[in-house]
C-alpha cells in the first residue's frame, strides 16, 4: 500500500474500522521496514525511555507502538489534516510552518499527510530527544520522496526547547492517560507560547474529570461492545460526575505553571481543587476514577474508553470511600507527572 493511498483512507470519514486498521498496519509495517525502529509494548522497550526533568520521554519502540492505538491516531492525523488546511486559508501567502514536538521515528500524525500537500507549501520542523527516532524519520522521508517540504530535524527536550520563530501550526501529543508520566503539560506550558498568535496548537484542549464510577461494569460493558454514553449513565445514577480537577488548554498553560504550589510531598502541584464525597445510596459500590477527554483539533476528539490515553484510571487514595470526606486534588508537575490526592483532615 502506498503512502497517498494510506492517507486517503485515514483521512475519509467514510473509512470502515478494519480499512482503517489496514491503513495504519501497512504504514507501521512499511516504516519500520524503511526506517529500522520495531515497534514494541513490552518493558523491555522501556529500557532506552529518557527520565526528564518534566516526565518520561518513552523509547523510539514504544512511540513507534502508538500507531496500533488506532482510534487515537486516525483522530490526530484528521486534526493535524484539519489545522494544516485551516492554517492554510488563515495565513493565505504561505508557506505552513509546522512543528511537531515528540515525532517519535514514524512521525505518524503528520508523515502520512505530507504526501496531500505540494512541495513549497510546508515548511516542517520535526523534534524529538532520540536520535534513533530523528534517524529513522529522515530515511522515511527520503524514502517517500518528501523533501521537497522543507524539513529539518531537531534533537531537543520539547519541554525547554526554544523555536526560532513562530510556527503556524504546532502537534504535541505526548501523554497518557490522566497526564501521568509523559511531559505533555510541560510541552504545551513551554511550546504554546512560541504559536504564532492566529496559529493552531494540537490538542485543542485536555480535560481530566474525577468521577464515581462502576469501573468494572463499565470494563465489561466496553468488552461486550456496547457504547457508553456518560450522559446516560449518570442520568441512571450509574455513574456521579464530581469535579473537572484540570482543564488543560495552550491558552492557559503558562498561568497554570505560574499558580502552580508546593503540595506536602514537596513537589509543585497545578492549582489544586476540593472534594467532597456525596452521600449517595450504595456508594460502597462505586470507584473513584479519572477520566480524559481530549479535543485534538475542532470536531476530531477522543472519549472515555476510545484510546489508550482516555482509559479510565482508578483513584485508590479515596478508599474506603465515606460520605462527606473531603479530598485534595491536582496535577503533580516534575520528573513523574501524575494527579496527588491528599484527604483533608479536621483540624
């Protein structure tokens, strides 16, 4: 399979889930037969991740991986798609500059879409810490024959990584689910103000929810197949929306990082929110959990269950679970990203 032929289908919305699985397994298959990166989810891929100051970069293997989540990459790639075309009208005289932070060694939210473009219209800055990664992409791109775009390749730690000028368009999906471990917050709070002022970050925004939830019935729902609507479920009493406890948006970052409090373990936390658990009828039965969703680009989002970096993460810190206890919550920021729960004791 080609690489337009490729695109076409990850972009058409009238794309079947096994044409788009086929799509992104000849494109995994054909990058890592080009550029020499084999993709692999097990620990001993963790081996070559890079600890940051600001989180876990994760290997160039585990990064290739990625591509097998499949509803997280069709998202993204229509994002990026999607923001190229609209930077395109925005800024008329041309040409795109595009940076995309974490590439990994596939550069698969945007390679595939190179190909839709004309040389001249893109110019394409692709940044990553693994040499392996920026190695891999520049045989990829030489393979494709796309260097008529302009594209250079810059090893640097996108959480302090400083641009020359202000790109139009800016991609930084480096996270997983509920923002632990990888950099994203600290990629977004040092990348967006580098945007150009009419430019377009991808993601749009991440939201991360704290709810009560049947996890395990909701597992199995999500098993069997069935689609899980948390409108419905709350209107059911199934599911108890308490708190949005970080709403992440490129407009927002900088402030957030500069509100940001040392927490009682000694580390910087993110404007942290107060709950307090509802007394609600069997509420023994329910599970504290984390929710994501995110918005790459527009219509183009991801929901609960529809990703890896959207599953559900279970908040043991609330258990036993009682009425009226009040809890502490907000992102821990620095060399392991994660949400801190801290119950609030009488004085």
């Amino acid at each position: 399979m080609k690489l337009k032929t490729i695109a076409e289908a990850l972009i058409d919305e009238a794309s079947s889930v096994a044409q788009l699985r086929a799509a992104l397994n000849a494109f995994s298959q054909l990058c890592s037969d080009v550029g020499g990166v084999v993709p692999n989810p097990s620990f001993s891929a963790w081996a070559d991740d890079s600890l940051l100051k600001d989180g876990v970069a994760i290997s160039p293997e585990a990064a290739a991986h990625c591509v097998n989540d499949s509803q997280r990459t069709v998202v993204f790639i229509r994002a990026a798609y999607a923001a190229i075309t609209a930077a395109k009208q925005r800024f008329a005289n041309g040409p795109i500059e595009v940076l995309y932070a974490g590439c990994g060694p596939f550069a698969t939210l945007l390679l595939p879409l190179l190909a839709n473009f004309r040389p001249g219209e893109l110019v394409v800055h692709l940044l990553d810490i693994h040499q392996r990664s920026l190695d891999s992409v520049a045989l990829l791109i030489r393979h494709f024959d796309l260097e008529g775009h302009r594209i250079s390749y810059v090893k640097d730690d996108a959480c302090h990584y400083q641009h020359s000028s202000n790109p139009h368009v800016i991609i930084a999906e480096t996270m997983q689910k509920s923002l632990e471990q990888e950099p994203q917050f600290a990629v977004t709070a040092n990348l967006a103000p580098q945007l150009h002022a009419r430019g377009i970050f991808i993601p749009q925004k991440i939201e991360v929810s704290l709810c009560l939830a049947k996890l395990e019935a909701e597992r199995a729902a999500v098993q069997r197949g069935d689609a899980l609507d948390p409108n419905a479920l709350e209107a059911t009493g199934e599911r108890h929306a308490l708190a949005t406890v970080l709403c992440l948006t490129p407009e927002h970052a900088v402030t957030l990082r500069q509100q940001a409090l040392q927490n009682s373990h000694g580390s910087l936390e993110l404007n942290p929110i107060h709950v307090t658990l509802p007394a609600i009828t069997n509420l023994n039965t329910f599970d504290a959990v984390l929710f994501t969703r995110i918005q790459a680009f527009e219509q183009h989002r991801l929901l609960d269950y529809e990703s890896e970096i959207t599953l559900p993460l279970r908040c043991n810190e609330f258990t036993p679970l009682k009425a009226g206890e009040q809890y502490r919550v907000g992102l821990q920021i620095g060399s392991y990203p994660k949400f801190s729960v801290t119950r609030v004791r009488d004085s």
